[in-house]
C-alpha cells in the first residue's frame, strides 16, 4: 500500500492524497504563488467563512421580528427610483 503522506514544501499532511497535492500544485501555479501560500490562504477562507457563520448565527439570536416590521413600516411605499429597477 502506497504512503499517501505528502511533503508540500515544508507543510506535512497527514494522511492526505497525491491527487489534492497534485491539484493544489496545479492551482497555486495558476495564481502564481507557491503551494505554502496557496494552502495558507485557502485555510484562511475556510476560517473566514466559519467565523462569519458563527457571527450571523449570533446575531441571529439578537434579531427581533417587532423591530424588523417597525424598519420595514418606516420605508415610502412607492416605486423605485429609475437607476434601482434594475
């Protein structure tokens, strides 16, 4: 059975396939940047998008339906301008 540990230029993976290197690899070439920086901002995004979950859950929680309907009350009903039809 073949390792499937993969060396990416200094980052070990544990466990990792040859085919998510090699993608990585082809990925990084493409943006031009080394696979380090291509895997640290591809963790980066990751987190990102888990904190910003984290953070709508959250406000979520803080949401009041009443103050909601009040903001919406507060908005002309008319027609939108021209440029906002669109």
């Amino acid at each position: 059975m073949m390792d499937t540990n993969v060396l990416i230029s200094g980052l070990r993976s544990r466990r990792g396939p040859y085919s998510i290197h090699d993608r990585a690899r082809l990925l990084s070439k493409r943006d031009s940047v080394s696979i380090n920086q291509f895997v640290a901002t591809a963790v980066a995004e990751k987190i990102s998008a888990m904190e910003t979950e984290n953070y709508l859950a959250q406000r979520a929680r803080r949401a009041s339906r009443k103050k909601f309907e009040a903001a919406l009350a507060q908005i002309p009903d008319r027609e939108p301008d021209e440029h906002d039809r669109y």
